[in-house]
C-alpha cells in the first residue's frame, strides 16, 4: 500500500503562531535543531475532539524545553489553545497531535545562544501505533542493545529528540529481526522501557514496574497506575531484573501512541495476553473517551 509521505498531507499545521498550509510549513537545511537535536516534541492523543490530559503535556513540553536549556515563547495555555484550535481546524476527532520546538538558524555553532526557539503543532489521523490484530495476540520484543542512558550522561527527564536516537536504532534492529519492538534496559542492566512506551509486568495478581529514573516517567504510566489502583490491583515501583521476566506471567506496554498493548514475548522470555492486561486495556480505552471516564481518583 503506497501511503502518503508526511510532510504531503493535507490542511493546516500551526507554526510559530499562525496556521500555515500543511505543505508551506517548512524549514531551512541550517537549522540548530536537524543538525545538533536541540529540539523537544510531545506525542498526544485526541479522542472523541478532547485531546487527553493536554495540559500535562504542554506543561512537560515547557519542562522539556527548560531542560535543554531554553524557553518557548508561548505559555502553556496558548500552547493549549492552539493545540485545541488546530483540532477543529483540522476537522478531527481522534487523532495524534504533535507539538514540536527547536533552536532556529541564527548561531550554527555548538553554542546557540541566541537562536529563535520556534514552535509547531501538527495534528493528524493515526488510529494504532501497532498493527490492531498483533495487539490482541500480544506483540514481540526483542532485547535491545542500546541501553537507556545514566541521567549524569543525557537529560533523561526531557522528552528531548536526541534521545530517540537509540530507539530508532534499536527498533531498525528488532524489526530486522521480526520483531514489533524492543525492550531497553537501562545503564544498570535494569529493565527499563520499550523505544516509545513504557512496560509493567503482572505476578499473582500484582503490577510490577521499573522505576522512572532515567527515562519518561509517562502520563500513560501514571493513568494506568491510577486505573489499577482503582481497581485494586497492587502497583510496585521498584528495580527490575532482566532474568526476572521468566517469573512474570503478563506483560504490556503502555504510552500515549502505544496506548496500552499486551506483550507476548521478550526476547527469551514468554507472556500470556492475560486478563489483567486486558482489563488495563479495557479500562484505558474507557478512560481516555470523554463521557465514558470513570470517577476521577
Ligand atoms: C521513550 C518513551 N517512553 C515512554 C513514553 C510514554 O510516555 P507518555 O505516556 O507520556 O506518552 C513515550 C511516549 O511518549 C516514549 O517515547
């Protein structure tokens, strides 16, 4: 199926304050951003025409940003704003919506001081991040190489681009291999997340989890861990082994794109799509549909 490059879709993309033509929102090859990744994005989704804990996501795309030492010249609620106007604009209502700020061309060293920090929103259909049939079967991870760095050694806490570089690597590598994935650890040798998403793991009954301390604590994580607890399951945050996946009986991961997915295979090591996964994935579907939320926690 021949599919239509991405930067040849149709409408409108709101760029640095205005809306633009989808084809006209273009930027120069000596950019700070392409050539040093001194860039920030934010992976949201629209559902029902409510794009789900907005907020939480520009406020993280302001923090991101800060990290990386600069600002974006727009507040959090005009971020908002924007976002929820592109949506109409768009003509949509479930949709993927991304927000992206970067280092403009004014410095081309190193150092950048000065450089404009721009701001794009795109807004656009992408009903399932993996392939619908392969989510109910479980999908399969590979282990990937690449490990998630030590916060001393990259800005881990920034959903920063640069750091999506050994994601794409190691999830070239899985796919080569057959894989939908790949399962990263961290600098430790702990288990710590998949390229794009995050992983919990279900034994007797309970929710295991890594820790958040050198990759994206995600707003999709702390949901379902809301949604657990509200549903009485057990939710652990603590260090995770690699050899202990042989003892887990569930796995799946979860993230805005991803929503949440169960995981038959990690490498070596084997899940059930059982009913815990899918009662997370039930109940984050209900969730995230305006009307169809559960009481708040
Ligand atoms: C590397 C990585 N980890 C975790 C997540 C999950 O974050 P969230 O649930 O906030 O989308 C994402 C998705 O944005 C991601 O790219």
């Amino acid at each position: 199926m021949a599919s239509v490059p991405f930067d040849q879709l149709d409408g409108f993309i709101w760029f640095n304050g205005e809306f633009v033509r989808w084809a006209d929102a273009k930027v120069h090859v000596l950019t700070h951003g392409l050539h040093y990744a001194s860039a920030v994005f934010e992976g949201e989704r629209a559902y029902g025409g409510e794009i789900f804990k907005l907020t939480e996501h520009t406020e993280r795309l302001h923090e991101s940003a800060r990290i990386l030492g600069f600002r974006i010249p727009w507040t959090v609620e005009e971020i908002d704003e924007a976002c929820r106007q592109l949506l109409v604009k768009q003509e949509l209502q479930d949709a993927y919506v991304r927000p992206i700020a970067w280092r403009g061309s004014e410095m081309m060293g190193v150092s950048a001081q000065n450089n404009r920090i721009n701001l794009a929103i795109a807004i656009w259909e992408w009903p399932s991040y993996f392939d619908p049939e392969q989510r109910l079967k479980g999908i399969r991870l590979d282990m990937a190489e690449y490990r998630r760095p030590d916060p001393k050694t990259a800005p881990s806490k920034s959903k920063a681009a640069g750091l999506y570089m050994i994601c794409t690597l190691s999830k070239h590598a899985a796919e080569a291999k057959g894989y939908t994935d790949a399962l990263m650890l961290d600098w430790r040798g702990r288990v710590a997340e998949a390229t794009g998403a995050n992983v919990f793991f279900v034994k007797d009954g309970v929710l295991h989890t890594p820790v958040p301390d050198c990759f994206l604590d995600g707003i999709t994580r702390r949901t379902v861990i809301g949604l657990a607890r509200r549903r009485g399951i057990e939710v652990v945050e603590r260090a995770i082994m690699p050899e202990e996946m042989e003892s887990f009986e569930q796995c799946f991961l979860c993230g805005t794109a991803a929503e949440v997915t169960p995981v038959s295979e990690i490498g070596p090591y084997t899940f059930q799509v059982g009913e815990i996964a899918r009662l997370l994935m039930n109940d984050y579907a209900n969730e995230v549909r305006p009307g169809q939320r559960m009481a708040a926690e």
